[in-house]
C-alpha cells in the first residue's frame, strides 16, 4: 500500500510556510474546538494550519480532480464539503481558507458548490513547489494502480 502520510507532511509543511510569509505569521497544525459533548466536555477536530492569533484557519487539500475511471470524484467532494462544515463549525471567530495544491480540484469543487458554502470561506489555489509535486504526483499515481488492483469489476 502507498505511503502518503510522508508526501502529507511535505505538502503541509511547505503550504503553512507559504502562510507564514502571505500573512507575516507562524502557523501550526493544530485543535480548535468545534462543539460540546453531551458530558460538556469539549469536541475538538485538527486543522492543518492556524495562525499564531488564531484569526486565520486553514485546510489543505493535496487531492487531484481525475478519478482513474474518468468519473466525478464524489469521496473527494464529500472530502471537502466535509472541511466546510468543520469551517462553520467554529464560527465566525477566524478567516478560512480551503487550500488545494491542485487547480483542477479547486476549480471543480468551486462549480460544483457555487451557491452552496458560507461566504466566509475562500477556497485558495497553491502550486507545490516542482519537487514537492513531483513527489505527489508519483504517490497519487501509485495510490491509482493499487485502486484499480482492488477495485471491483461492474457486470
């Protein structure tokens, strides 16, 4: 199986540098609350990058658009629709931002929830640098062959 934990923290590293020098500063990976749980104590879910302040939260998607049989990539676009709903979940207290290191997924994604996410949240392209692409591009397409391997046949 792929290992993409090692690819996952390339990528978040280099986006949060990236935030780091677009807002002058350091973000962390790190917990927000998000609700109360029925025994008052807190739900917390990790983002990918907050600011020091606490005014700027973001999550990072490294996913591409393309499925291997060509077909709308409905687990991705749960995926994010999934981030939006943990973006309104902490309410109004920071800017959010979606980033994807793929402009296809951004601007997919951007048509398919057009009218259908809070105002609030920006969905922001980010180019991996060419290594640190590379490397995605590699893992994502061994993560594709061992989909098709076990992927069963339709009838």
């Amino acid at each position: 199986m792929s290992d993409t934990q090692h690819l996952k923290t390339h990528v978040e590293d280099e986006v949060r540098a990236w935030l780091t020098k677009e807002f002058g500063q350091t973000f962390r990976k790190d917990f927000l609350q998000v609700g109360i749980k029925s025994d008052g104590s807190p739900a917390v879910r990790e983002f990918d990058a907050i600011s020091t302040d606490g005014q700027i939260v973001a999550s990072i998607k490294a996913s591409t658009w393309i499925t291997v049989g060509g077909n709308q990539p409905a687990a991705k676009v749960h995926s994010f629709y999934t981030e939006l709903y943990f973006f309104d979940l902490i309410g109004k207290r920071a800017k959010k931002l979606l980033i994807f290191t793929d402009a296809a997924a951004r601007n997919g994604f951007a048509k398919i929830c057009d009218g259908k996410k809070a105002d609030d949240v920006e969905l922001m392209p980010f180019e991996l640098s060419s290594g640190i692409r590379r490397e995605a591009d590699l893992a994502l397409a061994a993560a594709s062959r061992e989909i098709r391997i076990v992927k069963p046949r339709k009838r």
